[in-house]
C-alpha cells in the first residue's frame, strides 16, 4: 500500500472512531465476547482519563508527597458556610450515578452532632472544662483513624491550633518502630535488632496473646547482655513540622512483660540524663521523666537479656492540649475489640484521655454491597468497648470521607459512601457518641473529584487520600467546628 492510501486509512479510521465517540454515551463496546474501551463525547472534549483507577489503600506505597513547612500551608476557613445537616436515620439515600455537573467546591463546616438529652450534661462538658483549665491540667485527644491520618496529617494541624489556643505542647504518642517513611512530624530513629508486632501478626497467628495496648502494636529488641550493644531509639526535631512538637517537657514510657532485669538510659543531647535498673515485673508499667529543658535529641538506650514488650512512648507537656496520631493502615475500624481488654483499661486509665476521635471508612467503601448489617453490629461492638475499657472519654465519629471511582467513564463517588455515613451517624447517636460529618463537610457527592481537580490539589490522584494541602483543610474544617460548639457551650455556662 502507498504511503498516501496507507494516511488516508489511518485518517479514516480515527474520524469514525471520533465519529462514534460523539454521539456514544457508554465508554465501552462489546465486539462479540470483548469489551473495548472508547472516549465518550465528554472525554473528547473535557481531558478527563478514562484509565483505570490505582490499586487500592493496602496495596499502595508509604505516602511520600512532599510538604511545605506547615507554618505557611494554613487554610482559613472563615468564609466556608454552615448548613443544616440532611443526614436521615431512618432512610438511606438511594445511590446515583450520574456524573457531577458542578465543579466547584462546596466544602463547609458543619455542626457536630449528638442527642441531646436535658438530663444528661454536654457529651463534651469534660473536655471543654478540661480546656477552661489547660493551664493547670493536661487534656489529651487521641486521634485514631486509618491510612488518610498516616504521617500525622491532619492531627498535626488540629493538634497545633488547639496548642496555640489552649497551651500544650509536644506530639504525644509514639510506638517504638514505625512504617518506614509514614512520618513526618519527627525523626525517628531506631536502632539495633528490633521487631514490632501489630494486628497482623495476631491474624497470621505469629504472636499468641493480643496484648496491643493503645497504639495496637508493640516492639521488642534483640537480647544485649553487655552495656556496648544497647538496643536505641533516638528522637529529634523534623524540619517540616510545628514548632510546639520540639518544646516538651515531660517523658513517658509504656512496657509490660518485663522477664528479666531491665536497664534503661535517657539521653539528653547525647549526656545521659537519667539510668534506671528495672527489677522483672510482668504487668503494665509506666515510666515518667520530667526535663528541665526540651532536648534537641532524646535517646532510649535498652539493655536486657530478655526484652520485655514496649508499648509507645510520649513526648510531651504536663499541662495543656496533648493530641495522638494513632494510624492502622487498612483497619476499618473494627479492631478495637481484638486486642486484650485488661491492657486496654489499664493504659486509657493511666493516660486519662478526655476524648477519642475515630476517623475510618476508607477501608470499607470499595466492598461493593447493600447490606452493611455487619459493618452497624462492629462498629457498635467497638464503641462499647471504648466506653468499657476508657468510661470518662468521649467518643466522637468522624464520618467515612469521599471517594471516587471510575463508573462509566468518570470518576464519581462510590455508591457505598452514603449507605456507610448513614449508618456510622446512625450508631453514634444510638451509641452516646458525636458525630462529624466529613462527607458533608467535604462538599457531598462527588466532592474528592473537586478536590483532585483544586490547584493546588486537595486530593490524590488515587481519589481517595487528601493531600497535604486537603489534610491541612480537612483539620481546619473540623477545627471549626469544635471551636463553635465550644463557644456555645461556654456562652450557655458563663
């Protein structure tokens, strides 16, 4: 064939394609027993991928995006508007498919929401007490929730703003070993022959007890029966994180199964500060430092034949707000009940929190079904247990947030968001717990597309993590809201 036929071919097959594209609405076409992936018209015209959408969350590597320093990546919010919530109990919404005309973003604040009972006092009435009085009380926050929290993203932001405005300083929770590259807020430094033990060893049957404490892992060293070979931990500031992190004042740490005589040093910019000779003692201990300065490297150096289990440390101040970041990368929530209860009641009575954020759903929603009648008995099941084993602690719900997936050639919102939503408020208030609409402070359907689509983008290409600059916009919006149901409350108390 000539080369001037074999151009006018091609040519002709790409305008039938186009052709075709045009007034074809579906993006597939069955040939026979295949299926072939063609543009609609609104591919061709609006750049939008009709690619596939990224393996999923458990499968997917450490979130490495890069951040600014987070003093400059504030988003204020004092412009956002507030609605009325339309969340119905007794209803779940009827799922949609067609894509989202709209493009811009509706994201809010919105109110949080509990039953309100006149017998009963505010659900938040310790809390906000707590922060009337941070000056001379410590008031912890612990903020669990599942891979959209990894790397201290958005606790980090809420963490600062309530340490700005109530006092407080210091990050708070920290396990032993961490996911490699998860974090951002500290260096962390391992050192030695150290294994961590999580949920997953519990389910792979590797370990045979589940004695997690509250951070649902726990590390132990290699054995060291001489003073050269300590096993370590060094902690030092992160260039990227909020000042108030560094300016601790007060060191705890967490252990149990203690075997053996056990030698611990705390290291104070490399002068130790402080030895102690741990006799065996099987049950839950603490340890606390108190330091006259914040050091610009902390170092926990370990020395025993038989390490016992070591369950996190904290750096933090003796008064003020203390807010954790505790992440389970795929947990949907449901873990609470896995793990042994006695611990658990003896770590939240030691550590006396005043609130517990649980923030998960992501892992939930691509299990495509209409019936989550499992899902409403777990998620019940671990709210009791909560008030179980940390009875003065309030809980409150931070709802599943959007996500998309590509249907018919868009990205749009999973027909799971709203169902799961529904029934996490559901549970809430049956529970005693407050709930925070994140879908709705999102800007509802389709509202991660819009947020992928921001410049900068508040959202990942994955279109279901926020990015950085989202995270930071996501603390704020719940921030907000807080603070407002703390104005009134203290208003109606003064």
């Amino acid at each position: 064939m000539k080369p001037l036929k074999t151009a006018s071919f091609f040519l002709s097959i790409i305008f039938v394609i186009i052709g075709f594209s045009y007034f074809n609405q579906k993006a597939t076409v069955e040939v026979g027993s295949f299926q072939v992936q063609l543009p609609t018209r609104k591919h061709l015209f609006s750049g939008q991928s009709s690619g596939s959408m990224p393996v999923f969350l458990e499968q997917q590597a450490e979130l490495t995006e890069p951040r600014n320093a987070p003093q400059k990546t504030a988003v204020p919010v004092d412009t956002l508007r507030t609605e009325k919530d339309t969340i119905s109990e007794q209803n779940l919404p009827k799922n949609t498919t067609t894509p989202e005309k709209d493009s811009a973003l509706k994201a809010q604040v919105v109110p949080l929401r509990y039953r309100a009972n006149s017998l009963q006092p505010h659900p938040l009435a310790k809390l906000y007490e707590a922060l009337n009085n941070a000056n001379y009380v410590q008031v912890r926050i612990m903020h669990y929730g599942d891979s959209q929290i990894e790397g201290d993203r958005i606790t980090s932001y809420l963490r600062n703003h309530l340490q700005e405005a109530f006092g407080g300083s210091g990050i708070g929770l920290l396990p032993i070993n961490l996911i490699p590259g998860t974090h951002t807020s500290i260096k962390h430094q391992p050192g030695g022959d150290w294994k961590r033990y999580t949920l997953y060893d519990i389910r792979k049957k590797n370990i045979n007890h589940t004695r997690m404490g509250v951070l649902f892992s726990y590390s132990k060293f290699g054995a060291y029966s001489h003073t050269e070979s300590p096993a370590t931990l060094t902690l030092s500031p992160s260039p990227i994180a909020f000042n108030r992190i560094e300016n601790y004042n007060q060191v705890r740490l967490f252990y149990g199964e203690n075997t053996s005589p056990l030698i611990i040093q705390l290291a104070c910019n490399d002068t130790i500060f402080d030895a102690d000779l741990l006799s065996p003692r099987k049950a839950f201990k603490e340890l606390k430092w108190q330091l006259p300065a914040s050091p610009k490297t902390l170092e926990f150096r370990f020395i025993a034949e038989t390490s016992p289990e070591l369950y996190g440390i904290s750096l933090e101040s003796s008064t003020g707000v203390i807010v954790d970041n505790i992440a389970l990368r795929g947990s949907s929530g449901t873990d609470f009940t896995r793990i042994d209860k006695v611990l658990q009641k003896a770590f939240y009575a030691t550590l006396e929190p005043d609130v517990i954020l649980l923030q998960f759903g992501v892992n939930l929603v691509p299990h495509l079904t209409s019936n989550f009648t499992y899902y409403e008995r777990q998620l019940r099941r671990q709210l009791h247990r909560i008030k179980e084993v940390s009875p003065n602690s309030a809980i409150i719900l931070l709802g599943v947030s959007d996500m998309a997936h590509k249907k018919g050639g868009f990205y749009q919102s999973y027909e799971n968001i709203e169902p799961i939503r529904a029934i996490q408020k559901k549970v809430a208030m049956e529970s005693g717990a407050l709930f925070w609409d994140t879908y709705k402070a999102m800007g509802g359907k389709n509202a991660m597309v819009k947020w992928v689509a921001q410049q900068p983008p508040l959202g990942r290409k994955d279109y279901t993590h926020f990015s950085y600059k989202g995270a930071t916009f996501m603390a704020e919006l719940f921030y907000e809201s807080l603070m407002n149901d703390y104005e009134k409350y203290t208003h109606a108390h003064k």
